[in-house]
C-alpha cells in the first residue's frame, strides 16, 4: 500500500474534525474556516488507494513561528509509518521557523526525539460555571471595540501576531466573543463556541484574576444561551491564577497536555494567558 501525501481542502478538514471527536478532543464545530484563514497550505492528509488515513497540520503564523496540530492515524492503521511520513513532509512546510505543538503525556517522548522541548503544562478544566445573579458588568461583545485594539492584545499574549485568524475567530457564526473595558481600556478577551461535548473557551486572556473571572462568567452565560451547560477551558501551569479561578469556579481537570517548541520564541505576556486559544494551533 503506498502512501499519498497532499495539502487538505477545507471540505477535507470535516473527516479530520471528525477524527478528533472520535479521540476525545472536543473540536469546536465551526473551527476549520478560522484555521484555514491563517494557512490555507498548512493542512495535510496521507490517502492509501484514495482513502485518507493520516492527517496533520502545520500552520505558519510569521516567518519565525509555526504550530503544529490534528497529528492523527486511522487507528486500524497505526504503527505501519504512516503517521511519521505524514509528519515529516507537512514539517518541511514550516521551514526554518520554530514550531510549537500541545502533546499529550503519550506522545511527548516521542516530540522529545523529533526536536521538541517541553515549555510548560497545560490542564482542561471542565463544569458547570453557575449562572451570575446579574449582567457582568464592564463586558462587551468584540464588535464594539476597536479591532486594532484587539488584535494588539492578543499579539502580546501568543508568540506571533494572528490577524487573519482573529479576524474569522471572533466573527465564525456561533462563536461568541467578548472583551473586557476598564476605563475604555481593553484589559482582556475571550471566545466561547459549540463543540462536540461541552462548550469550549479559548483563547481567555486576561489582564488580572478579577477580569479573567469577569469574562469567563459572560463567556458562561454564552454558551447557555447557545445550549450548553457545561464549558471546556484548557489552562497552562504557568500562570498559577488560571487554575485557582478554575477551582473557584467549580471546574475540575481533566487530561493535561505539555506546551513543546524547537526552539526559542518571542516574549508573551504569559500572566494573561488564563487559557490557550485551541490545542491544534496554539
């Protein structure tokens, strides 16, 4: 059986979104269109006979930072080579630029071998986040502010400015952006959208606890509005206060994955980080 190696359509990315559900990962539904709006080139299958077994993608940020996600096989199929083939071709599309993954405890000695060195861990916390008593105050929806002003804050919080991803994820149809003002300054944001299972978050950046508990209670009130009960938000280990409001807020965590570079990236503002945007693109 020969293994084919190709760039993935976007209507090629709902069989891998499908895949992802299949592990456990609780894709967002209407996430590809975002993700093909930074890198339309970085999504790639392997196909045997036509039929696609492999999938990974490799999305170039900047000419310095790439990130990698969706790394699946067929499970009937793996430990033939396919995964590692898959692997190596869609790498070279990041070149020489630094690429970052979240991998899971698994596989992580694996990355170590390919060139990957851990950064920090990261933990879902999953729940119930009760219902405020009232109207957040001091949270509006992302339209009302200034798009600028947007972007240049979540360029401090991520390792490579993103503004043609941010502009289809704050706008996908079922994606629920709010910000924080204080004083009319921008001082966080968020985003919530439906997923398979519980509600995901992501990113949730935050200047403070205060204002981090202050969206991620909007951001609830959302996804209730949307159907859901329940929320998903995956939150590093090295912002300590991340987990705290977690805990304050009821949620648990679930499976842990380690944030992994090959190499150096520019400074972020990793205190304001109470939670990643998505696991497949960092």
């Amino acid at each position: 059986m020969s293994l084919q190696i190709t760039r993935a359509s976007l209507q090629d990315w709902a069989l891998v979104r499908d895949w992802a559900a299949e592990e456990g990962w609780n894709p967002g539904r209407s996430d590809a269109e975002a993700f093909f709006a930074q890198d339309p080139e970085g999504f790639f299958l392997g196909r045997i006979d036509g039929e696609p077994v492999s999938a990974i993608s490799v999305v170039n940020y900047d000419d310095s930072y790439s990130f990698l996600g969706f790394y699946l096989v067929r499970p009937e199929l793996r430990g033939l080579g396919h995964g590692l083939a898959t692997w190596r071709a869609a790498l070279a599309h990041a070149g020489a630029r630094t690429v970052g993954l979240d991998g899971v405890p698994a596989q992580q000695d694996n990355y170590r071998r390919s060139g990957f060195a851990p950064a920090y861990r990261s933990a879902r916390f999953v729940g119930e986040v009760p219902e405020p008593e009232r109207p957040v105050a001091g949270v509006l929806p992302a339209e009302r502010v200034d798009p600028a002003a947007l972007a240049a804050y979540d360029a401090a919080c991520h390792p490579a400015e993103r503004p043609r991803f941010l502009a289809s994820w704050l706008t996908t149809p079922g994606h629920r952006a709010l910000v924080r003002l204080v004083d009319g300054r921008v001082t966080g944001y968020g985003v919530v959208r439906p997923a398979e299972q519980e509600a995901r978050v992501g990113p949730l950046f935050a200047d403070s606890p205060a204002d981090a508990a202050a969206l991620l209670d909007a951001l609830a009130a959302e996804a209730r509005a949307f159907g859901a009960d329940r929320i998903a938000v995956d939150m590093p280990e090295a912002n300590p206060a991340a987990a705290r409001l977690a805990t304050e807020r009821g949620l648990e965590p679930t499976f842990e994955t380690a944030r992994m570079y090959t190499g150096p990236i520019r400074p972020i503002a990793g205190d304001r980080v109470f939670g990643v945007t998505t696991l497949e693109l960092g």
